[in-house]
C-alpha cells in the first residue's frame, strides 16, 4: 500500500490530519450535533482501515470541535431507525447494525486508538464512538446516556459485548439498563474513562500529550500483539500461557525486542523501529475472524 | 395465562402485592430473621416464573420490614445442611441446592428486578436474594456477609458465576474466599449496588421511585432484550454485532421501535405499549438453557 | 508424600518458613533488586508445587525484605530475554514463558496464597509475583509498572489472561497497554489489592494477621473448593448451577460440614480438621488441564 494523502481523500463528514505519527479523526457535523448519517459510518470505517495498515500511524485519536453542541448526539434518527442497520438485500436476516460495523472498525484497528469526548455524548456517540477504543478522556460535564430501552429498541454497537467486559456487569446494567443520564465521575461510569478533565478543551490536548509521549516509547508490533492477547486470549490460563509465550518468543528476537534489552542495558530510552508491515510471522493474529456478511443460500 | 390475583395465591412466607405494575415480594419470616426454609424458596419460585409471565409486571422489588432483625439471615440451618439441597432420588448426582433454583428464577425473569437490602444479609441473603437482580439497593448500615467457607461448605446458589462478572475477581475473592462481614460501603462490594441509602426506611422508597420512573419510560420488550444480550452475549464482538443487529431489526420494526421514533420527533416522552406475549420471534431468545433436572438412566 | 522439612531444602534465591500453618516465600536477592533469575524461578515452581501438598500448609504469602531496593524488580534481563522463556529444544514452537511457568504454580495451589509487596514492583515483579495470587497487599508507595511495550516485548506471565478478569479491560488497558508507572492507590490499580498499606514495613505483618485469622477459622477443603468454582465456573449460570450443587453436597456431608452446623448451633467458632489429602472425590477437580509441554511429534 502506498500511504495515502490523507488530506485528499475527499472526505466530508470528518477532518483527518496525520501530525508525528498520530491521525487525529474530528467529527465535522457540529450544525448537525455531530450526529451520525450513513456518510459518517462510511468514512469511518474507511479511516480506520486506513490507519490500521499504515505504518506511518501510531495512534488514532477520535474527538470533536470543543463548540460544537456535542461530541455525537447519536444517530440521526430524524428519517427512523433506518441508519441503524444496513442490508444487502431485503432479507430481514441481512440487516447488519451500522454501529457495530464501526465498533469492529475501531476494535479490530492494531495501533493506540484514543477517544477524546469534549463534549454530550448520547447512543452512538457513547457506543460505538467511545466503547471499541483503547483508552478514553473525557470532559468532566459531559452528559453521557445510552437511551436504548428508553427510546424503543436494544442496545447496538455491540455495546452489550464490550461495556461488561470493560466495567463488569454491575456497572453495565446501571448504564445499559435503566437509559440513565450521568456524567463521567458517576461511580457507575468512571472507570471507563483513563482520564476525566474539567473543561472541553482540556480533553483533546490532555489525548494528543498522552499519546505523543507513548507514541514516543513504545512499538507499534508491542502494541498489535498486547491489543490481539487482551481483546483474543486464551481459554485457560495455560492457553494463554502458550499465546504469550510463543508472542514473547517472536517479539524477543525482534528488532525492537533487541532495542529494548539495548536501552535498558545502555541506560536510555529505546528507539523502535520495527512496524506492522515488515513484521510477518504465521502466528499473528492466532484467532478467526468471523465472517458477519449475509450468506445467501440458493435454493 | 389469565393474570393471576396475587392476593390470592396463598403464600405464607411472602407477602405480595402488585401496584403501577410494580410487583413488591416482602419476606414474610421476620421472627425467624427472615432466613430461607424450603417453603420460601417453592414461593420464590412460583412468585418469579409468574412475575415473568404476567405482562402487567414490569418490575419486580424483593424486600423486607426495615423493623425485621434483618434482610435476610441465610438458610435456616438448624436442621443441618438439608435446606441447601434438592433431589429427586437418593443418588447423590441428583442433589441441587435450592439457593440455585432461587439465583435462576430471578435471573430468568424478563422484567426488571430489584433488592431493596434494607437489612443485614448473610449467606442466601448475600447470594440468590442479591446477585441474580439486575439492580441493588442497600442500606449503609447492611451487614453482609459471604460465610460459606467459615461454615464448612462452597459458596452457594451460584455466587461463584455471578459475582465475578458483576465485580471482576479481586473483589469477588476479597468476597467469597474471606467470609469477612462487610458493609455496602466498604472498596471490596460497593460497586454491587445501584444506590446505597443511610437509613434502613429509605431503601425500599427509593427503589421503588426508581423502578416507577424506569417503569414509566421503558419498554417491556426492549428490557427483555437488553437483559438477553448482556446475560447472553456473542462469544466474540462479531458475533455480538450478528445478535445485536438481529435484536435492532425487530425491534425497530415493532410497535415500541416505531413509537420510539415518533416520540422523539415530536419531542415528548414515549409511551411504549407492546408486551412480551404479543411479541412472538423465532429469534428470541436466541440462546439454549441447559437441562438441570437429574436425568436417571436405566441400565 | 512425608512433609519437607522445608528449612533443609537447600533454596538459595528464596527463604522458605512454616509457622502457624503459613508458609513465608521471603525473596532473597536483595542486591540484586530482588530480581528473577532462573535459579528463583526454579525454586518458586518447587515451593509452590509443595505448598499445594502438603497438609500443614493453609495458606503461603510472598515477601521480601522491607527494606531491599525493591519487592521484585522484574526479570533479570542483563543477559538478555532468554530468561523469559524454557525450551526443550531449539525448536521455536517449544519455547515457554517462565513468568508463566510461576504464575501457573501461585494460580494453581489449592492453598490461600497472598502477595505482600512492601516494595516497588516491575515486570514479572507485577505479573507473577502479584496476579495469580488470591490477594494482594501493597505498600502506598510503591511504584508498579507493566513495562512491556516500552521494552520491546509483549505482556508476558498470563498477565493478559489475569489482569482484565480481575479489574476489568478499562483498567487493564490502562496498566498493559501504556507501561505508565502507578502507586496502588492509583484508580487504574487500586481495586487489584485487598488492603493498601501507608508503611513498607507495616505490609507483611498486615498480611499475615490476616491469613493467621482466616487460616483459624476457615476450611482447607473449602477453600480449595471455592477456588475452583472461581477459576472454573460454569460457562452458564445453568452448568455453574450443577458444579456447585455437587460440591456443597459432598462438603456438607463432610467431617468440615458438619463440624460447621454444629459450632454454629452450638453458638461457638468452629475447628475445621478436614484436609486435602484425606478428601478424594471422583469430582473434585472437575476440570480438564491443558497440557503445555512441546509435543514433539516425529516425521
């Protein structure tokens, strides 16, 4: 792949900027209350597929004009439920959530994924633009709400899969169940967010210094294999034990696993080198994906 | 089924009563410290499968006098070990602890359910009165206490499945492998409840307002749901997205989805009408439940 | 098995202590910052392996000196990564992980197992000397870090696996994925320990009041009971259902279970003498361990 020119791509619904090795994604539809349309889905998941296979990218950080009237309103619902699904046919059995194509996006993305919420944030705008990323930092006054049993369906963006794994189910069912409005320093909520900052324009520049000084100091293949053992371990604590030991076994003898016996002998900070696409081994990733297109059958 | 007129079932170890289709289920056992005998847990049972099945509930509160000597005190033991266990034969394979059956029934029900702990709590107090609920309201003086291994058995009535997806491990061991007397309050539980009250009077009118105002503003269908997804996950985030956007389609599609839509254009609160027993799917539930009932074999 | 004199067992790296039933691992290379070498390695898989069987032991707490440079300063990596795994052959696929190798020995002991770290704690230091304990005390002041992505090397010890089940994936992100150095009263942390201690000096004693109280009180058997149903759950809340009806039903008909009806009709502490090696039940353990070693298979 050559890299692309990111400032090129003609994308409409958000703004992306590659700047020392972090893209930074903003949501573009403040007059709109940065809800999200088909448009949006489709750029971002373009984005993220992006970031993932290039190099030159280390994290992604996913924020908002500090303004606007809110980091994501959610979907735009104003024409029904429609955006919510998106279908290769008319079989009710092809309807794929769109959310949850754009939490897959971001979860299955290999570099530091970072969400910034500057701003209210309600349904999709706490799902899929908050839950798949690695780490989140968030404005203290935040309005957060996940509306689903409130406003007459279940919760989407594959929501009921990654906020019990991040929180546990107590706090889960606090949020998921009741369609509760709180604010990042709820006990419900708090340990979602890495960092919680009291005003908007503190939140986006509090990411960016985060991921500037990881960036910095660690690898991009580290990463990629300590983001595939959490989100893909084993079944078993000696499952894992074979994952970690056969990943440790190829990262060691790595170029950045010689750097970072180098440094720490030579007494300075390492220098990683080594980047996704030269790295090949036939263990990564060790898991199966599964395959969530439609199969049609002919009869 | 034709509803059933609570007042007339005949229990003896509860007291029920239906109101703003809030089931209230009081623990009727006050001069014996409200433990569990093998008639409360048979009531426990029926008053849960019938709650799920009756569409005129929509939440269900456990609670007890906040004058009693406490919530709950356990299994009544003084006839030894026997209240623990179930069979149907003498063969030692077909013994189930009743706490179990207790823990299932709640955790099946389709409505919302609420433990108003306005009492201390030890044992089955602690375990199928407590864990199986989606939410938990307590007293701040509650003495709670997770005795089983002081007492010569293993925690019980599936504590060990649910605890520590509610908490994660570290708080479960500080819980289930101490046997230490806590209070809800304390770093090791508090994340288990919802509200914690400073008096024992307050508990249950606090759950109660919470459950008339969720009551009030949510879909019966969509909480059926939004449990099944959290209790019943995908295994994996696609097969989630698979289950979710499944749950999203019909949903949309129904008349709570359609009212919800409406509800929000025209900027008013929603009034959702549709019930579990006209809402007939070949999708939900989705999952299969495992036989529990001893299964002799002829030789 | 006759018990070891474990005074005469010839460790060099550790100093091993039997008293009150509480067997003491103090780590013993404080001039080399207590780091692991594969000679403690060695001698940690042997110590813990008889803790496991030997009857006298009830619960085993790791230490080291209050006053040495650190609680354990990770892998000794002067010579290298080679101390991270084992193989039986040159073959890459044979290569272990020997953090994991100790990580499996603490998980898998049947005995109540506490981490005491009153000093500062890196790497294998925070992985293996910590997680697959059942408790952790800490000193306030030390500094912990999981440094791994910094050093050009993924998470290793089954930190992956132990870490989220413990506090969640927010927060194990939040340590695994940034290397970021924290104190235990950290939010990212501080839900990992059971008691947070102001004092280097204050953190053994602490921990060992507390395994003298729940070692005199509490049953072997149970115990080991308890942490099989938390390490090996049902995979339903149904098949959890069947696993813990059959332990209480063989532990309440136990000498520990009955003695634990009778001291508590009697209104009296109870005197639990039931141990592992008297109790065998075609039942307990009821899972199936993977095993790890390198298959070989010839062509």
């Amino acid at each position: 792949m050559s890299p692309p020119d990111y400032s090129a791509l003609g994308f409409k619904e958000i703004i992306v900027t590659l700047e020392n090795q972090i893209l930074v994604i903003l949501i573009n539809r403040a007059k709109f209350r940065n809800t999200f349309n088909e448009g949006i889905v489709t750029e971002m998941l373009q984005i993220f597929d992006l970031a993932d296979r290039d190099d030159r990218v280390r994290a992604v950080i996913l924020t908002a004009e500090h303004t606007a009237p809110a980091f994501c309103s959610g979907a735009d619902i104003n024409a029904g439920w429609d955006i919510l699904w998106k279908s290769d046919s008319q079989d009710e059995h092809a309807h794929r959530d769109s959310g949850g194509w754009g939490s897959m996006a971001v979860y299955r993305c290999r570099k530091i994924t970072i969400s910034a919420v500057n701003g209210h944030a309600a349904g999709v705008g706490a799902t899929a633009s908050q839950l798949p990323f690695d780490f989140r930092f968030a404005w203290a006054g935040a309005k957060i709400t996940y509306p689903f049993v409130r406003r007459g369906i279940s919760p989407e963006a594959t929501a009921t899969y990654l906020l019990p794994r991040l929180l546990g189910h107590s706090r889960a069912n606090s949020l998921l169940l009741t369609g509760a409005t709180v604010t990042p320093t709820s006990p419900y909520i708090e340990a979602l967010y890495h960092r919680i900052l009291p005003t908007r324009e503190e939140v986006f520049p509090a990411a960016k210094a985060f991921a500037e000084e990881l960036v910095a100091n660690s690898s991009q293949v580290d990463i990629a294999y300590a983001k595939g053992l959490l989100q893909h371990p084993g079944d078993s604590i000696e499952e894992n034990h074979l994952l970690d030991s056969r990943a440790i076994r190829l990262l060691a003898a790595s170029p950045d696993g010689e750097e970072g016996v180098k440094s720490f002998k030579e007494r300075r900070l390492p220098k990683f080198t080594d980047t996704l696409s030269n790295h090949t081994t036939s263990f990564y990733p060790w898991w199966r994906r599964l395959d969530v297109k439609h199969l049609r059958t002919k009869l």
